[in-house]
C-alpha cells in the first residue's frame, strides 16, 4: 500500500521512505527507535503468491446463493 500511496516501485525505494517518514512508521506500527524493514524483507512480502500453483478450478456458484444475492442487489 505504501508503494501504491506513495508512488514508489522500487522495494529499495519504500523501505527507505519508510525508515525516513515517522508518519508511515506510525501507520505501519513500527516505533521510531525500532528498525524498519530491508527492502528484500519487503521484496519476498510484496509477492507471495508468485509461486503459488492452484491445482483446482474454483467451485461453481451454488444457485440457491445466486438467486438470495441477485435478490438482495
């Protein structure tokens, strides 16, 4: 999020902005004496499901909850 918020790609780039700017270390609960993440700490967060395999399709709506929700919108 603080990449998005921010502006910033680069893993290098938020890890720097966050140890800089005690308002984001605030939103992420990190108190100011207390070390902020490296950027490959936030590198292996950022994407965790690169690796992830789904071996199943999802299931099918069941109907009865198709019918309720098109009823409910």
């Amino acid at each position: 999020m603080i990449g998005y918020f921010e502006g910033i790609e680069a893993e290098r780039g938020i890890a720097w902005r966050l140890k800089d700017s005690s308002i984001l270390r605030r939103f992420v609960s990190f108190a100011l004496d207390e070390d902020t993440p490296d950027h490959s700490t936030i590198s292996r967060t950022r994407r965790p499901t690169a690796h992830v395999r789904f071996d199943k399709t999802p299931p099918k709506p069941n109907r009865h909850a198709v019918s309720l929700l098109s009823v409910l919108l």
